[in-house]
C-alpha cells in the first residue's frame, strides 16, 4: 500500500512538471515575440528613412541629369547664336559700302518664313521659332547700327570693301536651318521654370572673348527664348 502511494505521488508530480515546462516555454517564446516585435518597430523607422534617402538621393541624380541635359542643349542653341553674331560684321560691312539701309523688311521676312517651314515640318512650334529667329534679326541689327555708328563717328575705322552679301547670306540660312532643328531639341527648356537661370547660364558662356557691342547683341538674341521673356 505504501508503494502503491508513492507511485501516485509520484505520478501526480510529473504531469505538474510538465506543466510548468510548457508554462515556461510559453513565456519563452511570448518573450522572444515581443523582442522581435520592438526590434522591427525599432527598425521600421531606420528602414524607411534610408527608403526616403535613397528616394532623395535618386531625385537629385535626376536632377543633376535634367540640369546637364538642359545646359548641352542650350550650349548648342548658345554656339549658332554666335556664329550668326559674328557674321553680322561683314553684312554690316556690305552694307556700308553699298550703302543699302540695315533694315530689309522683305529679307527678315524671308528668314521668318524659312524658319517657321522647317519648323512646321519637323513638328517644332512655329510660334516659339517665330520669336526666337526674329530676336537673331534683332540681335544682328543691334550689332550693325553699332559698327554703322562707330564708322561714322570714326570713318578710318570704316571698311572700304566687302564681301558678298549674298554670299554670307548663304552661310546664315545653313546657321539658321541648324538653330531651328537645335530649337526642337530645346523647346521644352523654354517652358521651364528655370528657364531663365539657363539662358544666363548660355549667355554667359557666349560672352568670353566678345566686346561690349557683342555682348549687348548676345543679350537680345536670348530676350524671347523662354516663354516668359528672359531678363
């Protein structure tokens, strides 16, 4: 009998360490379930604000990229700019000695329609080249009224001969097919907001090596680039 009681005894005890063992690894494993949980709260803060640095940092590269972009493309439009400035010294010079007026309303109207053709065909806005190439005359005319003042004021500076104007006529339609092409790769610039801040940014590279008469020139062949008027 006494036998008999210590195995219940005994019996009775096991099924109560089993239980005590669950209980613990319940706690256990709660325990673990908690520090995994505050670990990925912890975490999902410092997660998402490397998301949003990399989201930043992807942004600025875009940027940067859109920035380069737009600076290429102006650089070009920038180049014919010039080469058409330069070109107005010989017309002025042309112009002087065959004593033609600087205005010719038929020829300026004649580029406009060229350019607007070209334009038309190659899907550009004919309005935005309109206004661009108009402001090319402009800025040529702004370079030969100077040289015509300084002639008169000083005529040993004047030219004596000249060369064709028909011929320069020729390499300014060439420069004036190449500006309207380099427009449709550039019109969207124009309607940026920071539209302005690239035109600075070209006018500035065209001025190096330039003078004064050049530079004012420079200046009005980007006045109506973008779609709100440049400073």
């Amino acid at each position: 009998m006494t036998t008999l009681s210590l195995r219940s005894s005994t019996s009775g005890a096991r099924p109560a360490q089993g239980s005590a063992r669950r209980l613990r690894r319940s706690a256990v494993i709660a325990t673990v379930g908690l520090v995994a949980a505050s670990v990925l709260v912890a975490a999902g803060p410092s997660r998402a604000s490397a998301v949003q640095a990399d989201q930043a940092a992807s942004a600025s590269a875009s940027d940067s990229t859109t920035v380069v972009s737009q600076r290429d493309r102006l650089s070009a439009i920038s180049a014919l700019v010039l080469r058409r400035l330069l070109l107005a010294d010989p017309v002025a010079e042309s112009k002087w000695v065959s004593g033609r007026p600087i205005s010719d309303p038929v020829r300026e109207q004649a580029v406009v329609d060229a350019a607007v053709a070209r334009a038309t065909q190659r899907g550009i806005d004919p309005a935005f080249v309109t206004r661009v190439v108009r402001a090319q005359i402009d800025a040529s005319k702004v370079v030969q009224r100077g040289l015509f003042v300084r002639w008169t004021h000083d005529p040993e500076t004047a030219p004596s001969t000249a060369p064709d104007l028909a011929t320069i006529r020729q390499q300014l339609n060439a420069i004036d097919d190449a500006l309207v092409d380099s427009l449709g790769d550039a019109e969207d610039v124009a309607a940026t907001p920071r539209c302005s801040h690239a035109v600075d940014a070209a006018r500035s590279q065209s001025y190096a090596g330039i003078d004064a008469l050049h530079r004012k020139a420079v200046h009005t062949a980007w006045n109506t680039f973008c779609v709100t008027p440049a400073g």
